[in-house]
C-alpha cells in the first residue's frame, strides 16, 4: 500500500538529512514535511512520547535488536502518523 | 490555515458538541437528528415512530431486467408479436436508442400463477415462485429519467444529477447504527459498479460518517485490512492513540466537523480489523445453508453476497444494498436474461427463506429492482438480428418488496395492454423512497438536513406512502 512505502520512505529520509541532531529537531523536521508549519509544543511532547514508547516496543519485541532497528520503528510509526493526520491529507 | 466561513463549525454544530443528553427527547425525535451530538452518530436512534423494518437489503439489478419477461404478463404483445406499435401508444414518448416504429415483442417464456395469492410470474424464476406469497409486486413503477446513471441517482438519491445523499446515507443519518464494529451502510458488488458508480452511495451533503462503505467480494473485502508486516495491533492502537490526539487538537482548532469523521473513521477501521474478517467467513456455514444460496467460499459472486447481506443483518446493519451487473439486455435477451436469472433467482429466494427462518425477515425490508425497466418495443429486430432485446423504459416498470412490514401476496398497480404506461395506482420513485422510510419509522417529510439554505429531503417535495402493500 502506498501509505506503508510513503511512511516507509519518509522515516527514512528524517534518518539520513538529520542524522545529527537532536529528537526535537528530528521532529520538528518531519512535522514541518508534511503541514508546512512546525508542531506545537504539546504535539512535539505527543509525538515524542509516541516515538521513544514505539522504540520500546520494537526493542522488546525482537530480542537483541540493534538500536538503529528499533529506532527506523519507531520512525516509521511517526511518519505514519504523521502523514494520516487530517491536516497533511486535506491542507486546509 | 484559515476556513471559509461556510465550512467552519456552524450553529448546528456547535449545538451538537454542546453534549448528547439533549438527543431526540423533547424534541420531536429526529425530525432534529442533526441537533444530535455526532459522536453520537455510531448510536441507535429514535425513529418518528414505530419503525417495522430495522434493517434494509436493497437488491439492485444494474441495467436493468425485462418487467414484460419477468413480472408483468402481456397477452396483448404476444399476440402482436413483430407487428408495429399503434402510433398512438408512443405518442409523446422518448427512448433511449430506437425509434417509435420498433416492432412490438411479446414474451417467449411462459407465465403462471405462485402460491396461494397466485402472484404472477415468468418460467424464469421459479424460486421466486416458492416464496411468491411474501411478495408485494409493484407493476406500476415510473421514473423521470431514460439512461442508466441518471436513473441510478434519482432512483437513490431523488434527483437524477450527483450531490445528493443516497438513501442508505439518509438512513444512517436518521436512524444510525447498531454495531459500532461495523459500517451501517454497507454496499456489496457482483460485477462492475452501475454507471453512477460510486456516487450512488454517496451521503452527498451530509457528513461523511453516513457514506455507504463497499467490501469487496474476493480477497480482502476491505483493501490493506491487515496490517503491514511488522506491525501488530498493539503498534497500530499506539498510532491511532497519537493521532487521535493529534486531530483532536486541530478540529479543535479549526472546528471543522470533517475531523470528527475522521477520527470516527480512523477508530471504526481499527475495530473492522477484527470485525471484518469475521463477517466475511462464509466457510462457517452449514453445507446446507451454502447449498441453499448457491454460495461457493472463496468466490465472488451474488449468491455470496445474499448470504453476506444475511450475515451483515445479524450483525446490525442498517442497509446493505446488493448491485449485480448485466441485465441491460438491448439485444440478446433471449439468452441473456436466462442466464442472469439463473444466477439471482435461487440466492434471492433462499435469501427470503433464510431469513425467514432466522426470524429475521419480519425486521428485514427486501427490495428487488432497478431503475428503470424495459420497453414493449423490440430493439434490433428490424436490423434482421436473430435475438432481439429490448430498450430503456421508464414509464411502467415492477420491483418489489418483502419482509419487514410488508403485506405479502400483494400485486400494486398496473401498467396497461401494452406495458407502456401505467393504467392503474402508479408509483413514482420519490413513493417508493417515501415508503422505504416509512417502514423504517420515519416521515420522509420531517426527515430534513439543511444545506445551502434551505430543508432538503429524499422524496423532494413530493412522495406519498403506498399504503396498500403495508402490512
């Protein structure tokens, strides 16, 4: 489905143009991708809890998961979220 | 950012946000349905009054069959067989592809009588026949429009242009729904769409939470229902709770009531997840009850879709509308029609039995029609054809109606010698939708929505109850 591949290559791209920088500004980034805008600061707090509590789940999940692994997962459940949000599918 | 005016939350909405303790107590029931809180619109509503029907199949026959090789005996074209019409007959009337001096064409297949109300019917459904006393034949249909996806429209949404909500989509609006795990309005296809296509389940504009929902009758009857790899539910409930948040923030913002659909929706496809596929298992019906239908799992067909229609019924839908393709027989009726007879006579029958024996059928309203029929004339006869058919007509055609609060064994109206015009008790579609309603409990004159100004409603301003096929 296309969603899935979009999400897919979306959590990819925040990885590799922002690969330095902090949680913040990753989302920031990703955020700004889909709306044009950057988040407030209670949807920065939401989409951070959502990502690190994401990354617990994958590590959990597949014993001995690299870092790097759990963390594309986690990447790859915001740009889900972030590209199904009413605002990135309408625009208005 | 910033919404037009007319798009943003409007009195009535802000009406429905205020809480959903006021819904339709005090105030006349749903004549006010669109002061009830949508969140609410997953709830079961009051209708206007006593409703007889609780759920609705609507059996649609796209292009649609031959009333003169089906329902309505004409002796008359019989005896007139290949001779030209009397000019007087097609005075003032078009049609869609042939010309007024098509020769007249009886039908080749035998007619009797079924059951105790002695129901008239063609050799071409004799399953039908079994059940012919649950039947109330309407012989006098009548329409205002000559092709298919104009026909289609009036037919569903009163009016024979797009915009306008469907009648599944005004039924789920006035009634809502009793299963929040699934759709309330549920569309199932075998064959391609009607030339309407999708708009023919369009709520219009009403929210978009009353949009008919279509499952797809092989595969995954609702596309990408499982998850993507690597996921699991507990990764798809964390998303949605993120993103529910997340939407919840901006319709707050914006107040736009589509976020709410949104978000509604969102939840409901989680809740499909599991609810669909269970749905969709036939293979944990009985042989007998598989045999009786006709139905093979695994395929696509319209005998699987009946027995899905009585599965979605148990389960609380509010109307499930079954299109089956390819009865648009304008040459070749001769082989045609028995075919797709073949294929609808026996599900639609062990459909009614099923029901009945379920004791489902005195809440369930079955509809069996099209929108429009065909004419007296033949077409493609004159061109030396060897199987001539018949063309578009909209001035006397025959559906009818079963189950829920409906008087069986009853024949309504008839057209005249020549099956050209209505001779006796005509029924436009905008009665047809009136009664539809009202067997659902609701007065199609109080069932309103306000757009652009003003009150719209299904039958227009016009419709009339048929009280003589009411039980």
């Amino acid at each position: 489905p296309v969603y899935v591949e979009a999400a897919a290559a979306l959590a990819k791209r925040v990885v590799k143009d922002m690969a330095n920088e902090s949680l913040d500004a990753q989302l920031d980034y990703a955020f700004q991708l889909c709306t044009a805008r950057r988040p407030t600061d209670s949807e920065r707090d939401l989409l951070k809890d959502f990502y690190r509590s994401q990354v617990k789940a994958g590590k959990n999940r597949a014993k001995g998961a690299t870092k790097t692994a759990a963390e594309a997962d986690g990447w790859r459940g915001v740009a889900t979220v972030l590209l199904n949000m009413h605002e990135t599918i309408t625009k208005d | 950012m910033t919404l037009p005016h007319y798009s943003r939350a409007s009195r009535r909405d802000f009406l429905n946000s205020c809480g959903s303790g006021i819904g339709g107590i005090g105030f006349g029931g749903i004549a006010l349905a669109s002061l009830l809180n949508q969140e609410l619109a997953g709830a079961p509503r009051r209708p206007h009054f006593e409703a007889k029907a609780k759920h609705v199949i609507y059996l649609h026959m796209i292009g649609a069959p031959s009333q003169l090789d089906l329902f309505d005996e004409k002796p008359e074209l019989v005896k007139r067989h290949n001779q030209p019409c009397p000019p007087e007959v097609t005075k003032g009337r078009d049609f869609a592809f042939i010309g007024k001096t098509s020769s007249l064409g009886g039908s080749p297949w035998k007619f009797s009588k079924h059951g105790e109300s002695g129901q008239t019917m063609s050799e071409l459904l004799p399953r039908l026949g079994e059940v012919a006393d649950e039947l109330a034949v309407i012989r006098s249909l009548h329409t205002e429009e000559i092709n298919h996806a104009p026909a289609q429209m009036f037919l569903h949404s009163g009016f024979g242009r797009g915009g306008r909500p469907s009648f599944g989509s005004w039924v789920s609006y006035g009634l809502g729904s009793e299963n929040e795990d699934l759709p309330s309005y549920v569309v199932l296809l075998s064959g391609p769409a009607g030339g309407a296509g999708t708009s023919l389940w369009s709520s219009g504009f009403l929210p978009s939470i009353y949009q008919g929902v279509q499952f797809r009758s092989q595969g995954d009857p609702v596309l990408f229902l499982s998850n993507p790899q690597g996921r699991t539910r507990e990764d798809r409930r964390r998303e949605l709770d993120v993103l529910g948040q997340l939407n919840q923030k901006h319709l707050e913002a914006t107040g736009d009531p589509e976020i709410k659909t949104r978000i509604k929706q969102y939840e409901m496809a989680f809740r499909m997840q599991a609810s669909v596929p269970e749905l969709m298992s036939i293979n944990e019906e009985t042989k007998e009850t598989l045999e009786m239908y006709g139905a093979q799992p695994g395929k696509a067909s319209f005998a699987n879709n009946c027995l899905l229609a009585r599965r979605l019924v148990e389960r609380g839908a509010r109307l499930i509308e079954l299109y089956d393709a390819d009865w648009d027989h304008h040459g070749g009726i001769q082989t045609a029609l028995p075919m797709m007879c073949k294929q609808t006579d026996l599900p639609i029958a062990a459909l009614i039995k099923d029901l009945k024996r379920r004791g489902l059928l005195k809440d369930t309203l079955i509809i069996w029609g099209s929108e429009f029929g065909r004419t007296p004339l033949q077409q493609g006869a004159a061109k030396g054809k060897s199987l001539p058919g018949r063309d578009h007509h909209k001035d006397a055609f025959t559906m009818w109606l079963a189950g829920g609060g409906i008087k069986g064994g009853v024949s309504h109206g008839q057209s005249d010698d020549f099956g050209m015009d209505v001779a006796e008790n005509g029924v436009h579609v905008h009665d047809l939708n009136a009664t539809i309603l009202h067997l659902l409990g609701m007065d199609h004159e109080r069932l309103t929505y306000r757009y652009q100004g003003r009150e719209f409603r299904l039958t227009d301003v016009h419709g009339t109850v048929i009280r003589d096929v009411l039980a």
